[in-house]
C-alpha cells in the first residue's frame, strides 16, 4: 500500500502464460512452457553505490522478464546477504520484502546488529533485495527525476474545478511518460512476477522451502507467493495486512485507506491538544486542526526557502499517520513555525535533491505495479464522485491519494505500451544502432499476440485449501492507517490455519520486532521454533508518546508511496 513498512528500530515453479494471473486461482495454461531454472546466486562484494558495510554480501538473481517466455528478456535483481552468527543454530534464509511497492530491502542483513533481531541473526541468513523496477534490479522511471522533484508543490483538501483538471493533465502526462520509458516492458512489473521473482530467489539461495517477512505491500504478494506456491512455504510472517479480495485491489484499497488516515489523523490531533500546555496549539482536536490549516496556507501564499509549500507540509504530516514516533517531531515543527521558528519545519520537510533519484523511481515502481495488478475505473466521473464522497468524511489525505494513483485511470494497456516503446526506440536510433528497434518491434508484435490471446488481467484470487500451507503468522494493528485493520481478518480467513496478533488501540504501521514486546515474542518463537498461537490473540497497546521524545523508530522510518 502506501507505506514503507517502519521496521523495527530502523526502519516447482507454476508459470502461467498470462502476465498476471487470473481471478479464481487458476495458475497453469494449456502449452505453458516450462519453468526456468534458477541457477545458485554467486555472493561477493557490493558495489559502492548500495552503501553496505563489507560485512554485506552482494550477488545478482537473473530472472525473465515475462515468465511466459523463460528463454526471452531477462533481468537481474541485486541481492544482499548476511550469514548466520551461530552456524551450528543455522536453520537457513530469512527473506524480508519491506512493502511499496517501490520499496528495497538491501538494508536487511544490518538488522541483526539490532538487539531485537539478535537471536533470529544467530539462527538466519539475513537475505535483501531489490524487486523488479527498483534501485539497480532493472530500473524503472517514468519522468525525469528533476521534473519529479519540482518544488513546491499544492495540496488541497477541497480542490476546485481548475486545480482537478491541472491534476488530470498531469497523471495523463504521467502515464505517457511510463509507456514512453519503459515500452514493452511496462505490463511485466506486478505482483504476481513479483512473487515468481521471490521463488525464483528462493531457488537460488539453495532453500527447498521459503521463510518470509513481508510488511505492508510485502503482505500482498507474500499471500499471492501462498497461494502459487503453498507447497513452497516454510514460515511467512504478513505484518501490516493488505487487504487481499480481488474487489479491493487496488481501487477500494485507496479508498478505505483514506478514510483509515482520518482517523489516525485524529488520534494525533487528540494527542496534540492533550499537550497543549506544551506545544500551545489548541485544548481541541478542532483548534489544532486550525493550526494546522493556518499553516498550509501561509506556507501556500509564502513557501519557506521557495520550495517548501503546502504539498511538503502534507507529505511530511501524513508521517504521523504511519508511526506515532513522529508525532512529538510534528508537533514540535510546526508549534515552532506558527510561534516564528521556520528551522525545525524546514529540517524535517524541505525535500532533498539528493533523494529525487530515488523517489522517482519509487513512485514509478509504484504506479506501474498498481497499474497493472489490477483494473481501474477510466472514466473521471467515477473519480470525482468517490473521491468526493469519501473526501467529506475524510479530507486529510483523499484527494493528494487520489492524484498519486490518477495515472491509473490513463494506464497504457499492453498494446499500447509496446507501441510507445517502438515510438522511442524509433527516436533514439540516430544516436545507436538499429537492433534496439529491431528488439522493440519483435517485443511489440508478440505482445500485440498476447493481448489478443488473453485479453484483460485481474487480480488473483488469493486463497489456500485447508492443509495445503503451513501454518502462517499475520500482524496488525487495530487502528492502521496505511493497511486498515480489516484487510487481516480477510487475509486470515483466506489462509486456513493462519493466527492473527493484534496490538489492540495502537496505529503504527509495521509492529513486528518494534516497541511492543509482546508482539516480539510471538514472532520470535514462531521463526525460532514454528510456534504459533491460537486462532487470534491481543496484546496491549504501546505508550503513546511523550512530549519532547524524539525516538531512533521515528527518525528511521520511511512511510511513502
């Protein structure tokens, strides 16, 4: 979904011939070729550009583009790796996906200099990686990262007509920009290649049976993994649960996050006024919202140092929405800005030039998985009308929600996308040689084949029989903003034999191996000893936050799209 997950203190192989899957779990087509062979990843030094310690191991996974053609295209993932502390308690590879889509966890393997992953790093190879489309595993970019980093930029909670069609043109453009980058290529980034790809590197690490940490998007195509491979799985921990029925992806699931955000915006507002002997910016949820509203404004009319705006106020506020560890930063900021200290807004908003790069192609991985997992409505009436249903009740986020996912409503379908990427090619062949046309031509009519053959994609229809998946661990928060509450009890009911713990009154996304020791210890015992609990347990919430407290979970979370 929409968050990073805020990890902690840091932050046979089935081929079908269609690019993702169809509704009702079906998996296998008549004639599909056979499965490609992973081959054993070489481990060795990472390249300097990932920033990782010589304690790392980096190795590079090639997988098919299109799983329908396992002797076409291929790409390579980049892996990272830690080894067990405790050989001789070794009882092999501990895989995270942290979510996004979008998201990279070649970070992982430092965890276990963490002390809350210290036992499970004695028993695991830490494993990170970087899916399809992100960082260096086969790059996706939709628009120019400068263009992308342009500041400042607007938010509204009540746009007007003009502003709407300003946003319109912009997501048209955007979706114009993936087909144009990407091409052919563009359908095959989704989840169900994504969970291929996670089989595929669960081969080549040399494991017959995968053990999984999956955190907000990570859940989704963990369950869609499941429901491919059952067999496959040994432990999978769903932490942060997307809600999985096929009617909810990805649409319904925006929706209902929008109205989730109102409510965790809520509690900080609550929590806000509750001190405002301290932060002095209201005794009432209303008057702090007021405080709030004043600051959009001005910083609208007056961006501080020209490229801090309401936008950046937004993005920067929608934080406390994931982790309650940034509420104390929030409020500190903008007590600060509206009291005539712009410096702790500006050191926690002011967007970074050197992070475009990156937050470009986060946003495109994003948008395309989104895009193509599943259909979306086309017509902007259908838009308009929900976003402003759901916006009365909840304004705070639905309609900057509804921009970022707008390029959806103009997605190229296959064709279309191949036909874009023979456009660019055709382009660029004056600066190269002409099998780069050649290549986007071939790509083009095989893809026009395939859509013709299978027509739309839908999403899979995730489910296991009883017995066919061993017992599964799902995490979550009651009052998640990000990943709403309901989407573990579909998840479990989907998942036979699966068991729930619930962190009841709390709103942090991401609560495995963070400030809730209960929560640890049933994920602990479960990766160090397969124990699961009953059906559904509780544990208490954590301590809300103090005024003043500037906490490590906080500093390190990541929340974005």
């Amino acid at each position: 979904m929409r968050a990073l997950a805020l990890y902690g203190t840091i932050g046979s192989l089935i081929v079908t011939a269609l690019a993702t899957a169809p509704a009702g779990g079906t998996t296998q087509a008549a004639g599909a070729p056979p499965a490609p062979v992973a081959h054993r990843l070489d481990f060795g030094r990472c390249a300097p550009v990932e920033h990782l310690p010589s304690s790392v191991e980096c190795g590079q996974l090639t997988v098919p583009l299109d799983y329908a053609r396992p002797d076409g295209k291929k790409i390579q993932l980049t892996v990272s790796r830690a080894r067990a502390t405790a050989h001789r308690e070794r009882q092999g590879s501990l895989v995270f996906n942290p979510g996004g889509p979008g998201a990279s966890s070649l970070e992982f393997p430092l965890y276990g200099t963490l002390p809350k992953w210290s036992r499970l790093a004695r028993a695991y190879d830490f494993v990170g990686y970087a899916p399809r489309g992100v960082g260096r595993s086969a790059p996706l970019s939709c628009q120019d990262p400068k263009t992308f980093a342009t500041a400042p930029t607007d938010s509204r909670m009540y746009p007007d007509a003009a502003f709407k069609r300003k946003k319109r043109d912009q997501a048209r453009a955007y979706a114009r920009g993936c087909a144009r980058r990407a091409g052919a290529d563009l359908p095959f980034y989704n989840s169900v290649n994504n969970a291929r790809d996670l089989d595929m590197l669960r081969a080549a690490l040399g494991e017959k049976k995968l053990t999984f940490i999956g955190a907000s998007y990570g859940t989704y195509f963990g369950a869609v993994y499941a429901t491919l491979y059952p067999g496959h799985v040994r432990r999978m921990i769903f932490d942060s649960v997307v809600n999985p029925d096929p009617r909810q992806i990805w649409y319904r699931n925006n929706l209902d996050q929008d109205i989730a955000f109102e409510r965790r915006w809520g509690d900080w507002l609550r929590w806000v006024a509750k001190h405002d002997d301290h932060y002095h910016l209201g005794k009432t949820k209303k008057a702090v919202q007021q405080a709030y509203d004043t600051a959009s404004g001005k910083l609208r009319r007056h961006p501080l140092n020209g490229k801090l705006g309401a936008g950046e106020l937004q993005s920067a506020f929608l934080k406390t929405g994931y982790n309650d560890g940034f509420w104390p930063l929030r409020a500190e900021a903008l007590a600060s800005y509206l009291h005539g200290d712009p410096k702790p807004l500006i050191a926690q908003a002011l967007p970074h030039e050197t992070g475009a790069k990156d937050a470009e192609n986060a946003n495109a991985v994003y948008t395309a998985v989104e895009c193509n997992d599943a259909p979306w409505p086309r017509s902007w009436r259908t838009w308009d009308r929900d976003n402003t249903d759901v916006a009365e009740i909840a304004p705070f986020e639905t309609w900057d929600n509804a921009w970022m996912n707008l390029p959806c409503a103009f997605w190229p379908d296959r064709t279309q996308s191949a036909a874009a990427g023979v456009a660019a090619a055709s382009r660029r062949v004056e600066q190269g040689s002409g099998q780069e046309l050649a290549d986007a031509a071939g790509h083009a009519a095989a893809t026009e084949l395939d859509g013709a053959l299978h027509g739309r994609r839908f999403p899979l229809d995730v489910h296991t029989e009883p017995g066919a998946l061993p017992p599964v661990l799902l995490l979550a928060a009651e009052r998640d903003a990000a990943t709403p509450y309901r989407g573990a009890l579909e998840l479990q009911r989907r998942l036979p034999g699966s068991s729930l713990v619930t962190e009841n009154g709390a709103g942090t996304h991401g609560i495995g191996f963070g400030e809730n020791d209960c929560v640890n210890r049933y994920a602990e015992a479960y990766l160090l000893h397969g124990k699961i609990p009953a059906h559904k347990v509780y544990c208490a919430p954590r301590a809300e936050p103090v005024p003043g407290q500037q906490t490590a979970r906080a500093q390190h979370a990541r929340p974005g799209k």
